[in-house]
C-alpha cells in the first residue's frame, strides 16, 4: 500500500511512487483492466499519459516512469484507463458527455447510442441521436439548437415548404447528405453498424460509435391523443400530449449487436451518460438480453443524473416522469435504472447533495459533483470525473 492506502505493486514501484504527487507503482505484467483501474487513486486518473495504457503489459517500467515522468512536467494529460470505456448514450446530454469522455479516452471511447428515435422521413432513414453524438464528436455539431449541424441552412426544406410538403421537422441541407447516403448503403444491404462506422470515419471520429442493434427499435408515445411515433410527439407536438405509456416497437425481434455485446465484455467502465431514462437510456436496456448483459460484466456501471434540481437540464425528462406518477428527483433516476441493471455507481450534481445519501440507501455508491456541461472545459471536467468514479469502484 502507498501513502494513499492504495495497493502499489511489484519492486519497480518506486518509479512511478517517485513521480510528484504519484503515488503509483508499477502494475505487474499482464494485470487486468480492473486491477488496472484499482490501482489508481482516485483523482488520478487524468494525470497520467496516453502512453502509459499498456504501459503495465511492459517490461521495462522503471525506464518507462522515468521517461513518464518527463512526459507529464511537458504533455497534455489524459487518463490512465486501461481497456475501452463504453458510454450509452441518447440526445443532447448523453452526446454532451460523450464529447468529454472522447476528448480523453480517444479511441478508446465506445459509444452506443439509442435508436429508438430513428425513423423513416421522406424516404430517408434519419438516426437523430446517432447523428447528434457524431456531430458532437466531430466537433460540428450546432451547440445552440443540441441537435444538426453547425452553420447549417435549410433551403432544400424551405423549398418544400413552398411546395406544401412537410416542414415541421428540420431537416438541414448538409444534414441532408447524412441522411441520403446513410440511407442508399442501408438500401443497398449493409448494416446500420457498417453505415455509422463509414460516416464517423469520414468525420474524422476515432471512438467507435455503436447503434444500440441493427435491428430497428421504433419508440411509440401512448399518449391523451392516441399513440404518436416519437418524432410526431417530439418534435410535431412538442411533447405536449400527456404521457401514459412508452412502447419500443420492434424490441422483442431486435438483439444487441455483436459489435455492442464484444465493447461491453472488453469495458474497463459502462458510463450511462445523462440522457433521459425514459426515451434515451431504456430502449438500449430494453433489449432483449441487454439488461442481463450488463449486470453479469466484471466493470462497474455508473450512470449520470439528468435530473438536476428537480428539472431536466434539457427536453422533457422532467415532464415525462411526473405524467408517469414517478417524483421527478436524481434518486428516482438512481431507482428506476438500478431496478433493471447492476449499477454500482451514480453521479448526482452539487445540487442535489442532500439526496446522495438516499442513493446510497439503494445500494449504489454516489458521486456528488458539478454536472453542469456548458461548455468544451466543463464538459471535460464531468468527463473526469466520472472516470476517476469508475477508478474509485473497480
Ligand atoms: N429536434 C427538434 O426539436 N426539431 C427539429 O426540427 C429537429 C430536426 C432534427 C433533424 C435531424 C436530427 O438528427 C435531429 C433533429 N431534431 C430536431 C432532434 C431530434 O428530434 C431529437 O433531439 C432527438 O430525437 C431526441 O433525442
């Protein structure tokens, strides 16, 4: 055990114990993603370099420190983190966190995201939540609107406005070009997987980015106006009908895909990002065997409240979970995620401090930090610090 009470390993450890405020040691060679995980203090995890992820499997550690150690007075620091992150993720807040998570994890960042929001719109197959992780990812997303592209235009729609063709939902004109040629090589037989690892290569994307299943999942709103498919209730009415059940057509024929099922078994850490429970998050839990899945995996779980304050940071968690009779609080996310998964840890904002406790009460290990994402640093800062989380309950 170093000074942090934190187990330092093998004789080389004085390498990296004699790094400035690293009490680390040396991990013996072939050491597992957990142990790797549990041998980093807690807040330590972004200050070592991207080099030093395999550095354990090495045989030359206390050169390797050595250099390490000069690396770290000179580079940008980025997590020791060893195996993939996978993050789930669905809307603004989930491709938000992705975005913090990608900026230090890189290619090791998987994210797999909801599809339940995907539909069929002028004969395009438009994959709204897949579309705003990548755009967040590529850094040209559009940050006021949470959705599209940045400096975007919309002339083709204005077109078909003018034509009394369907406007209501606002299809870009570069966004256009995602949705046309995801569309002809999903014609033309491939995957949905295969068609998002082609367009976020394209972008210049790293991380892998996951559809939930290459089935297709369709979230349907039971509704005080009858049933509405999702983007009818989302974004034609605002989600002003009331709520009375969610149904995720297709779910029961629809499977994780290998490639989510193969990120999930390698994951040093499964991060549920803040996306709504409800609409984002329970349509990747919902798939069959999925939820099983998760909670058999050796890494921890944690996920990230959306609800802060008792509101939604963005969309209509707030409003959902109140028209299902569920109190719209941090701790009814922590419940109702922990009744189908595993979940080992949970990130409240500083907000809700007072409500850390209750989350304990569920058996799941709280986190209170400031989870407000406004901007590239903030983004990064929650990024951390639900990594070093993981770090803490490996
Ligand atoms: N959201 C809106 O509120 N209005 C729109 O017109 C709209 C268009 C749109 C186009 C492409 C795309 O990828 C997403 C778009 N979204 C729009 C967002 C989307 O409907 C929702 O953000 C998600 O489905 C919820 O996660």
């Amino acid at each position: 055990m170093n000074a942090s009470g934190y187990k330092v390993k093998g004789p080389a450890g004085l390498g990296f114990a004699a790094l400035k405020g690293h009490p680390l040691g040396c991990l013996r060679p072939g050491a597992g993603s957990r142990e790797v995980l549990r041998s980093i203090p807690a807040g330590m995890s972004s200050q070592l370099p991207t080099h030093f992820l395999n550095f354990h499997r090495s045989s030359f550690g206390c050169h390797a420190a050595r250099s390490a150690r000069n690396f770290l007075l000179t580079q940008h620091l980025s997590p020791f983190i060893d195996g993939p992150i996978v993050a789930l993720a669905g809307g603004v807040g989930g491709a938000k966190l992705a975005y913090g998570l990608y900026q230090l994890l890189g290619e090791r960042l998987t994210v797999v995201v909801n599809t339940g929001d995907d539909f069929e719109h002028w004969g395009l197959t438009v994959c709204p939540d897949l579309d705003t992780v990548m755009y967040n990812l590529a850094g040209i997303n559009n940050p006021e609107q949470g959705w599209g592209l940045a400096d975007e235009s919309f002339r083709a729609l204005d077109q078909v406005a003018k034509f009394g063709g369907e406007s209501w939902f606002r299809l870009g004109d570069r966004d256009l070009g995602t949705h046309l040629v995801r569309t002809q090589h999903l014609k033309s037989g491939a995957e949905l997987t295969e068609v998002i690892f082609e367009l976020k290569s394209s972008v210049g994307i790293t991380a892998a980015i996951l559809p939930m299943s290459d089935q297709p999942v369709r979230t349907m709103v039971h509704s005080n106006e009858g049933v509405l498919a999702f983007q009818d209730y989302f974004v034609r009415r605002r989600c002003e009908p009331r709520l009375i059940r969610l149904e995720f057509a297709g779910i029961d024929a629809a499977r994780p895909s290998p490639q989510v099922l193969d990120a999930l078994d390698k994951a040093a850490a499964v991060i549920l990002c803040p996306s709504n429970p409800y609409l984002s998050l329970d349509p990747i839990l919902h798939l069959p065997g999925m939820a099983d899945h998760l909670s058999s995996l050796d890494a921890p779980v944690i996920a990230v409240s959306p609800i802060v304050g008792g509101l939604a940071l963005k969309g209509p968690a707030a409003k959902i979970m109140a028209e299902l009779g569920v109190e719209v609080s941090p701790v009814a996310v922590a419940r109702h995620l922990a009744q189908q998964i595993r979940l080992d840890g949970f990130v409240l904002d500083e907000t809700d401090a007072a409500s850390e406790a209750v989350v304990e009460t569920l058996g799941v290990a709280a986190l209170v930090t400031d989870t407000i994402m406004v901007n590239h640093a903030s983004k990064v800062r929650l990024a951390q610090n639900v990594l070093d989380f993981a770090v803490s309950l490996a």
